[in-house]
C-alpha cells in the first residue's frame, strides 16, 4: 500500500495540489454460491442450486480474458478480481487515493427469466453489497441491482433500500427486452425519483434479439464495441417517449458507453424531432435538449481521437462539461487509470468537475 | 482541407462544378408493374396467396421524410421521372444520377419468390429508368439474405455498364462482414462493382440491440447504429482482407457519426486485435480506403463552423459523396442541399469526383 502510494507521488512530481478522485465505475463480483447462499432465502437458494441461472443464451462472446479482468486484478486471496475488498483497497482506492468510488455489481439478476427468481437474486446482491462492502468501507457507494424486466419488482427493491444512504443510483443493464423509453419501465423511474436518485445505465446485459440490428456478428470485438450503439438506441428510446417530459428531475447516468457519438446522435434526432413532428406532438422540446439536461457519461473507456483538437472540438459539440464524470472500470482490461487517462490539454478547472465535481454534485456526495 | 472560402455563398454550389447524385429513389409503385417479368408460376402464386409484396415498411407512405409535403407523388414511373427531372437532374444539371431502388426482396423469407422479384425488378429499371434517360445509373436489387442466388443476379446484369453497384439493406439477418456472404462480394470483384448499404430493411429480428423502438422517428435516428454495426462488421471480418478491392457505399446513413465510429474502432482495435489478426491496419485505415458516405441526411450540427470541423474529422477528403436522396425530404431548397463553406477542391471531391472514381463513371 505504502509503495503504491510512494510511487504515485513521484509520479505526480510532488505538486501539491492533487485533483481529488471519484471512481464512478468499479465492479464487484460475487465470489461463490456459498457468498451467495448467506444472503438467499431457503427457497430461492434451493433453486439456485437446482435449475440456476437463466437468461437469454446465444449471445455469449468468450472475452478478452477470464472474466473480462486485468491479470493483475486477481487477488493473492485466490478470490476472483473484484470480490476482494482489502485487495480493491490496496490496487485502487488506496492507490490512486480515490475520495469514494461507486459500486455496480453485474451480478445478472436483472436479465433472469424468471422475473421472481431475478428479484431474488436483486435482494441478496443488495444485501451483500451492504453488509460486506458499504458497512466496511466508507469511500465505498453502490448502485442498487434491480429485477428490470419487471417495474413492479423493481420498484419494490428500490423502496426497500432506497433510503439506506449507501446506495447513491438505480442501476439498469444497455440491452434490456425492450427499449428503456418504453412504458414497462416507467415505474422504476418513478421509484427512483422517490428516493431522489439518478439511474444509471451500465455497458452489457443480454436483451431479446441480437447485439446489432444487423444480427449476430462472429467476434468479442463486436459484442464489446457494439455496447455504444445500445446506448445511442436507449437515448433514442428515452427522448422520444417523453419519459423526461414526464419525468422532469429523473437524471441518467450513462456508464461506460462512450460519449463522442452522442453529439451526431443529438444533430440526428434533432433533424428527425423536426421533420417528423407529426408522429410524436406531444414532444415539445428538441432531443438535444432535452439530452443536455438529463444525460451524464462517465469517461471510461476514454475516446481517443487521433488528434487532440478532436477532442477539443468534440467537448465543445457535446456541451456537458458539467455532466461527464471519470471512471475507471476497476478490475476490468480496459481499465482507465486516474493518472493518465484524461488527455491533457483540458483546463484544471474542468478536469476537476470530470475528475469528481460533476459525480459528487449528481451522486449527492459531501 | 476544409477551409472558409470567400465568395463561396454567392453562387449556388452547383454553379461550374459537374454533379453527381448518388442516391436518387425510384419506387416499384406495385406489384402489378413486375408481372410482365415474372414466370406464370409466381404471377399464380402472388394471384393465390394475395402477396402485396415484402412486409418491410422503411418509408411509410406519408412521412415527411419519404416524400417532402406538397409534392404531389405520382406514382407511376413518367411521374417520379418528370419529377426527378424537374427537381433535381436538370436544376443541378446532373452528370449521373445513380438510382438506389429500396424494394425489400431481402425481406421475402421464400429465396425462390425474392430472386424472382429481384430479377423483375432489374428489368423493369433497366427498360423503364434507364433506357429513358441517359444520366441515370441504377443499382441492382438482389435477395441478398441468399447470397448465391443474389450472386446469380448480380452476374445477370454485371455486363450492363448502367448497373453501378448491387444495393443491401442495412438491416441483415446477419451482418455483411459474415463469410456467408463472400458469393456477393465475389460477384461485386467479377464486375468491378461497388456494394451499396442503404438504409433501410425488415429481417425479423429487433432494430436494436434492446428491442423493438414504438415510433418511426426513433427507428429512423437508430438506423445510423445499424450502419455503425455494419461497418464494424465488414472490418473486423475481414471482408477487405479477403476482398482488398471491394467498394462499399453506405447510402442514406447520415455522416457526422463517422469520426466517432472511427476513434472507438480504432481503440477497439488496440485492444482486442489479437482476436482479429487479420486485421492489419487500424480500422479507420479501412474505412477511408473502402468506404464511401452518400451526403443527405448530412445530420449537420447547428453551427456550420462544426459541420466543417466534423468533415475534417474524417481525415479524408474521398469519402463524401454528393446525394439529394431525392424525393426524401431533408433540405428545403436546393442551395441547402450541400454544406456552405468547403474549400473549392474539397467541394469538387464531394459533389461528382468521389462518386466518379468510385462508380468508375
């Protein structure tokens, strides 16, 4: 831990006014059944244990690596990377003296099949996420997994942990059944907002048709790099269903989904809203207003353009200096490390709201 | 590359500079206009089972963005022509015009009944488009989800220099970049053809990758995903590998995504290429070698100081190409059809040479 530290402040030339980092996309991971087990009740334990989980097959790509993990993430604890809290201190929070980070457990309850098994499974993911990681770890927040298939269970779970102070966002998968505009999902909307929490939407799960409206590609590379176009149809869906219109303080965060195409994708919808204003009267604003004043992204992974005034130029087209918060994807292979991460250039007053005041100020932390 | 220039806005874009559309619509008006070309078989059969045709909708009748409103639309071929004729060939004095006919046979589950149609299809454009009027190339329609009969069509006309390219729909049963469809890019290479990717398609399976959007404005915002899968696809299996001459156009995509396809393909690529050690060269790399955008719906930004900053982006002047999408509506008069402000040579690239070496016009 000491050596971590020690390295970081060379590293960073000893100047002393470091900016302050909150991690908005760090993974936990269940690490067995038996884990599993203390949290489920007897009868849904019992069906763990005979018919297990079931969600949509076919769409199983073999990932970079096991688990989609860094090598280095594995702990000495023989624990799968993620699911060791005093090994996550020491590689990442300690490490990069992280302020708070934020939980999102990808644990699949929320694309079970069987609605009532996955609201189960929400239950006990939550209350893991309490007892071993938020009662433990103060910098620690997390993120509440819910059965999202079904609003009704959803809400329910929203309402019973929603107040616990460690839980900071409702968090949903990119490929749900349907688009996240449509009615079925309004409810867990409507639960969030009383709890005043933003929902988050996180890179995965595994909807009812294919990764691409093209079918099934071959490769990992094109599950992975397909994600962004889930996200921009979950924009989409969300704008032009008036969900905000409905809903006007529900904030969303999208998390790992990249954000350099969002400004085409607002200059698209903007020129359809107008042309095709018929379908839809009942939407007043256009899209891009509508998505400046909801959408929030995390960074990571970083876009890279091959130029930096690219880069410059797309932060002035996307216009969300206030809504773009770093993440690092801990324990993941694409893992975006606080130091090197956001390309230079960026004013210090900038990289301190993408670095933790724009998370701190949606995430409600002091 | 893009630069302000001076006194570009005060003459029309046109104005001394050849043109070249690069997607122009010419719609079957019906089933009725293919029965002289189809076998007594399939005229029985479309008798019998009441078959109206493919059940695709990717231009609903009286959308604003099918036909722009207060056109009259007529629907047999002397009206679309005269109309084609009076907006856009003569105004812009069109060089070529290349048609992109959006007849979905790729959405006919029969393969037999799809190709029967598709070969109609040619023949009624052949006879009935291009006989009519010299400026205008076409597309040849092709049931694509059955690549070695596609192929059969594809060779049927590859001999007819007015066919310039063979036309797919976007949305696939499963992408291009898949080896099943190697008979097609085969056909393509035979006949030094371009592949058009065109908005649009009916495969049965959801527009996106969370399901089925409620309205067509959503669906018609999320088909420049579909495009973004398709490329990634035709790279990332290999299709320019194995086919290192192949020319793909993506027709009626919109544009400005591409620099951002492009930067997050390439970091895909950075990471993931030891699953894909085909692929050589950055992705990007590809797509300014193969790969040509038609330019309506530009999907431009508000501010034309980002519009030009976006085609910068693209790192490459060759990959525009000019188009009206005519009789869709996304421009509302004819001066707004091109971006204001693109250097002399780069707006000569756009409006006829990119399609020119492209289409080999």
């Amino acid at each position: 831990m000491a050596t971590a530290a020690t390295t970081r402040q060379a590293s960073t030339g000893g100047k002393k006014s470091r900016l302050e980092v909150i991690d908005c996309d760090i993974h936990n991971i269940i690490p067995s059944n038996e884990t599993l087990y203390k949290y489920l009740p007897e009868r849904w334990r019992r069906h763990h244990q005979q018919f297990g989980l079931r969600g949509h097959l076919g769409g199983y790509y073999p990932r970079a690596l096991m688990n989609a993990a860094r090598h280095d993430a594995w702990p000495p604890s023989g624990l799968p990377a993620g699911s060791d809290l005093e090994f996550m201190r020491e590689q990442l929070l300690d490490a990069y003296d992280i302020r708070y980070g934020i939980l999102n457990c990808l644990y699949g309850a929320g694309g079970q099949l069987n609605l009532e098994y996955g609201a189960a499974l929400a239950r006990a993911t939550n209350d893991w996420q309490i007892a071993e990681w938020l009662e433990p770890e103060p910098r620690l927040r997390a993120s509440i997994i819910v059965p999202y298939e079904d609003g009704d269970l959803a809400a329910e779970e929203i309402d019973r942990v929603g107040d616990h102070p460690g839980f900071v966002q409702v968090l949903l998968l990119v490929r749900t059944n349907e688009p996240l505009g449509r009615p079925k999902y309004r409810k867990i909307y409507r639960a969030a907002l009383r709890h005043n929490l933003p929902v988050g939407i996180h890179f995965g799960g595994a909807g009812a048709g294919p990764i691409t409206g093209a079918g099934w590609p071959s490769h990992y590379i094109e599950d992975h790099g397909g994600m962004p176009q889930a996200f921009q149809a979950q924009v989409i869906s969300l704008v032009c269903e008036g969900v905000f219109e409905q809903l006007p303080s529900l904030k969303v965060a999208l998390i790992e989904g990249g954000f350099a195409w969002m400004a085409p994708l607002m200059w698209r919808l903007d020129h359809g809203w107008r042309k095709l204003s018929e379908e839809i009267p009942a939407l007043r604003l256009p899209p891009s207003t509508t998505i400046r004043k909801h959408f929030w992204f995390t960074t990571q992974p970083m876009e890279e353009p091959p130029q930096p005034r690219y880069f410059r130029q797309l932060l002035e087209q996307l216009d969300a200096d206030d809504r773009m918060m770093f993440a690092t994807d801990y324990p993941h292979w694409d893992f975006d490390s606080p130091e090197s991460a956001v390309p230079s250039g960026l004013s210090r007053e900038l990289r301190k709201k993408i670095m933790s005041e724009n998370a701190r100020s949606l995430y409600g932390l002091d | 590359m893009v630069r302000e220039s001076g006194n570009e806005a005060q003459r029309p874009f046109w104005s001394g500079r050849p043109v070249i559309d690069c997607d122009l619509h010419n719609e079957v008006p019906s089933l009725e206009v293919l029965r002289p070309y189809l076998a007594d078989h399939w005229c029985d059969y479309i008798e019998e089972s009441a078959f109206r045709g493919p059940d695709a909708d990717d231009y609903p009748k009286g959308a604003p963005t099918t036909i722009r409103p207060g056109l009259e639309w007529e629907g047999e071929v002397e009206g679309q022509l005269a109309l084609m004729r009076r907006q856009v060939l003569d105004p812009l004095q069109v060089e070529f015009g290349v048609l992109d006919c959006a007849y979905r046979v790729q959405g006919v589950h029969d393969p037999e009944l799809a190709g029967a149609l598709a070969s109609a299809i040619n023949r009624w454009q052949a006879e009935h488009w291009l006989d009519r009027d010299p400026r205008l190339r076409a597309s040849i329609v092709a049931p694509t989800q059955s690549p070695v009969l596609a192929a059969r069509e594809i060779d049927r006309w590859g001999a007819d220099a007015r066919f310039v390219q063979a036309v797919m729909p976007v949305r696939s049963l499963i992408p291009y970049g898949n080896r099943i469809y190697d008979p097609i890019y085969e056909a393509a290479a035979r006949h030094d053809l371009v592949v058009g990717i065109q908005f649009g398609g009916s495969p049965g399976h959801p527009p996106t990758p969370s399901g089925w959007l409620s309205t067509y404005l959503e669906e018609y915002a999320a088909m420049a995903q579909v495009f973004q899968s398709q490329v990634t696809s035709l790279i990332v299996e290999g299709v320019f590998d194995r086919f290192p001459d192949l020319r793909v156009s993506l027709i009626e995509a919109g544009c400005t995504w591409m620099p951002s396809l492009m930067w997050r393909l390439d970091k895909e690529w950075r990471g993931l290429r030891r699953d894909i050690p085909w692929v050589k060269r950055p992705p990007s790399d590809y797509i300014r070698r193969h790969i040509r955008l038609t330019l309506q719906p530009v999907d431009a930004p508000p501010s034309g100081k980002q519009l030009l900053e976006v085609i910068g982006q693209l790192d490459s002047d060759e990959m525009l190409m000019f188009a009206t999408d005519h009789p869709h509506w996304h421009f509302d008069r004819l001066e707004e059809a091109f971006p204001a402000g693109l250097s002399d040579s780069l707006a000569r690239r756009v409006l006829a040479d990119n399609a020119r070496s492209f289409y080999r016009l």
